[in-house]
C-alpha cells in the first residue's frame, strides 16, 4: 500500500508577554485569545496564557491548532510566487476582551497584534523531517515596547492511506485504496443481517445482547435493529476484521428514535495475532443515538446522530473514551479519531498509545471518514495515518470501524409505527429496515 503524502502544521507552546506598567496590570485579569488563519481553511481559535514571571513552563505536547495540508495544498505551496498567496503564510491574530457589568461578559475585543511566518517550500518534511519554522518569542503590535507572542511552529509529514468503499454496505462492496487516479482493490466488505446469532458465531454467547428466547410479537420485532455485521476480507478471502451489533438500535420508551439513555453499539474486533480463523480480538466499541434539534421527540432533519468511541483495554473491563462527535442526520459528516482535537486524558493517551502506536501519545491524526446522510447512498471514504498501520489487520479495523459508523446513521433512523404498503412506493431499502 502506498500512501499519500500529507503534511500536518501544527500551532503551540502559546503564551503572551505584555510590556510592564499600569495597562499591563489593567490586562492581566482579561481574557485574552487568539485566532490562527491559514488561506483556504477555517479560522481556528485558542486561548493564550499571559506570562507574568520569568520563569513559565509551557505544555510542549498540546497544540492550539493543526491544519492538515494535502496534495494539492502542497503544490500550491510550490508554485511560483506562492509566498505572495494568502495560504504561503500562517497568521496568528491575538486579542484582548474587554467585559461589561452584565455577568461578566466579554462583549469588546482590542487587537493586540499579529504574528506571521512563511510556511516552508523546503522538502526536508518528505524525508521525515520536521520543519521548525518558529519557537521562541516575536514582538507584536506597535511601539517601542511591544508585547511579546511566544509560540511554535512546527511542518512534519503525517503521510496517509486513503480508503474508499465502492458501494453501498449492505451490497457486499469492494474497498479501494486511492492513489491520484489509480483505484486498487484492497478489502472486500460482506454484510449480513442475523436477527439471532449463529451457534458458530465465536462472539454469538460473548458479546451480542439477548432479550430472552421468548417470542415476541410483530410490532415489538419490527421496531428494532439488531443482528447486523459487517466482515472486512482481504484479497485472500480470509476475515480479517469486522463490526458487530452488539446492542440493537431500539426507539426510546413513548418515542420513535433511538436516545442517549439507550444507545445502540457495535463491537470492533479484528482477527487474532495467533492465526486462528475462528478468533476475534476486540479492540473498541462504538455506540450511537439520535438527539433532536426540536424540544419535542420529533424527528428532524436537523437532527444530529451522535457516536461515541471506546478503546477496550485488554484484560480489563474498563474503557476509555477516545472520540465523540455529532453528524447531521440529513447531510451526514465526518467523523474523526484525533487526539490533538479530543485533548483526551493522560490514560486515554496512554492506551492509544498502547492500542494505536506510540505517536499517538504525544498526539496527531489517527483516521477519519466520511458519509452520507440517513437518506443517502453512502460510499464512506476513509483516510487513516500511516504511523497507526502495521499490517493489513490494522487497516481493516479501521475500515470495519468505518462501516460502523456509516450503518450507525442508518439504523438511528426514526422508527415506523406501520409498515408502509402504498402502491408505487420507492425500491425497498438494501438494509429492510422495519421490516
């Protein structure tokens, strides 16, 4: 697998040293900010320290901010007279707020000054090495006495596999690796819809949620999604990764969605170390529920659908909690492993370290991927760091993660309280839901 080159800027080590005297004293109980702009992205924000002593000890692993630049930001930096562009430089605006009497809102913000700095057309970051562009002090503003801006700036590679899964889950799909044009098989994805777990399924009496052997009528059964697996195969044919339902998706008590109080889960397993087909290591869980934008339980498009990631510690029956994010029920989104955005406890880092590679502590991407809406054809796109990959089990976990993710949406659609029998209704849904 070849990976793609990306290089990840990153923003830290902030703190500011006003000029002594009275407005110094005056700003020293203010709350003051930052905002660090970068052509062609969002604007991101930061809170700023004010340094009072001498002697000050600045967190050297958490970043304010970190832009990734991929392919085509990078040849945009290597364009001719890119350093007159707005992208050839990272801007570093810092505030002052000033508050009212009303409860002590900020409600004025004074600039204090700007910092800029080139960003490196240098290729050292293609040889692994990291671009230190600043770290250390700068003055800004205006006059013989500036404050000063301490920070870091910092360009490294964070080369990364980029995924994509030919089709729909539920039609058994293909997953491509992506390289410029070239669109090179990788997985293949085999989903199956089991409302009862096979006696041969190796996590049938270990992890799949069981409502008792009792019938249950037709209403009840359709107004539940369980049983759902997805199998990540290799060019080989061999399992080597899959997401299991490991708690059905059910509507709230007196409503038709699925709620935080009782989210449904996946289990994210890959195939075991020691060879054996018919074992599976688990590695995380993943639960999900819808919230409504409305104070009513109705169903929106507005709506979010909200995920929520655990790494499962080996021998322990504690979790830890690595990534939560919402997505629109409508529009889909993004969901993300990134441990400089989570700003995850010190034992979280220490078991995705264990978990996911070393780098992981000291922070960065890890994955991501993309999908559609409830109503949507979803084809996820994947991109995981390469530094988290190494062997094919490794990428497949996160692929079956991904899978996950994009049923999750899915199946926290809102529940019918009928079936829908109208002539001339639309092709059935590959995934039969209330059915």
């Amino acid at each position: 697998m070849d990976p793609q080159p990306f290089v990840r800027l990153s923003v830290g080590q902030l703190g500011l040293k006003l000029p002594a005297g009275g407005n110094a004293s005056k700003a020293a109980s203010r709350l003051c900010d930052c905002e660090i702009r970068l052509g062609g992205f969002p604007v991101q924000t930061a809170q700023v320290p004010l340094i009072h002593s001498p002697e000050f000890n600045l967190d050297p692993f958490t970043n304010a901010a970190v832009f990734s630049l991929d392919e085509s930001d990078l040849k945009a930096l290597a364009a001719p007279g890119c350093f007159r562009a707005p992208r050839s430089y990272l801007e570093v605006a810092v505030y002052l707020a000033r508050f009212g009497a009303r409860c002590g809102v900020a409600w004025r913000k004074r600039l204090v000054g700007v910092f800029r700095v080139e960003l490196a057309s240098s290729s050292e970051w293609r040889e692994g090495k990291p671009v230190l562009l600043h770290h250390g002090w700068a003055g800004i503003g205006k006059g013989e006495a500036r404050p000063e801006l301490h920070l870091r700036v910092k360009m490294e590679a964070d080369p990364r596999y980029i995924f994509q899964f030919d089709d729909e889950i539920a039609l058994n799909p293909q997953v491509v690796q992506l390289h410029g044009s070239i669109r090179q098989p990788i997985f293949s994805c085999k989903f199956i819809r089991d409302r009862r777990p096979s006696q041969s399924d190796p996590l049938g009496g270990q992890y799949w949620s069981s409502s008792g052997s009792e019938e249950k009528d037709m209403e009840m059964v359709r107004r539940e999604r369980k049983g759902w697996k997805v199998v990540i195969h290799d060019l080989s044919g061999s399992a080597v990764a899959a997401a299991f339902m490991a708690t059905p998706f059910v509507p709230a008590p007196g409503g038709d969605t699925v709620a935080r109080s009782n989210p449904g889960a996946w289990l994210i397993v890959r195939a075991d170390t020691t060879g054996s087909s018919e074992s599976w290591q688990p590695w995380g869980r993943l639960e999900a529920w819808r919230e409504s934008s409305a104070p009513a339980a109705v169903a929106s498009s507005r709506d979010t659908v909200r995920l929520r990631l655990h790494l499962l510690p080996d021998g322990q029956d504690d979790c830890v909690l690595v990534s939560e994010a919402p997505l629109s029920s409508d529009k889909g989104g993004e969901f993300s492993i990134d441990m400089d955005r989570q700003a995850p406890a010190a034992t979280a880092a220490d078991h995705c370290a264990a978990s996911l590679g070393a780098a992981c502590a000291g922070g960065g991407f890890v994955m991501s991927c993309r999908v559609e809406g409830e109503a949507r054809s979803s084809r996820p796109f994947v991109q995981l760091a390469m530094r988290h990959v190494t062997c094919m089990e490794d990428a497949a976990m996160f692929v079956a993660l991904a899978a996950a993710v994009d049923l999750s949406v899915k199946a926290c659609r809102p529940f019918q309280r009928k079936p829908n029998k109208k002539a001339g209704s639309p092709a059935p849904d590959p995934l039969e839901l209330d059915t």
